[in-house]
C-alpha cells in the first residue's frame, strides 16, 4: 500500500534546500577567491559550472516553495 501524500512539512524541508545549497555557493565562491592561484584552469571551471547548477536549484526551490504555499491556502 502506497504511502499517503504527506505535504505538510514541504515549505520546511525546500526552505532548507535551499539554506544549504546558498551555504555551498557561498563555500565554493570563498574557495574559489581564498585558492585562486593554487587551483587548475580546470578545478576553477567545474566550481564554477556546480555554482551556476547550484543557482539553477536556489530558483527551482523557490518556485516550489511558492506552489507549495499557494496549495496551503487552498
């Protein structure tokens, strides 16, 4: 028997996506300035390409979190 569709918590657990994903952003972005001259071409692009994911995620947590919260008021 499947579980029932529980959505209580979903604002809660997008808002701390989105929390910890800012947090690893913001943690790739001060490694990026603190190690610029110790890291690869390379290192450097595949942080930036994982904080360009990471912004895509922010948004689409957002956009949840706002259907989610318009379906509360209903």
């Amino acid at each position: 028997m499947a579980k029932p569709d529980n959505r209580a918590d979903n604002v809660e657990k997008l808002q701390d996506n989105i929390q910890n994903t800012i947090r690893n952003f913001r943690e790739g972005q001060e490694y990026l300035s603190e190690h610029a001259d110790e890291i690869t071409g390379e290192e450097k692009r595949q942080i930036e390409e994982k904080n360009a994911r990471r912004l895509d995620s922010i948004r689409g947590f957002r956009e949840e979190v706002k259907d989610e919260a318009a379906d509360r008021q209903s």
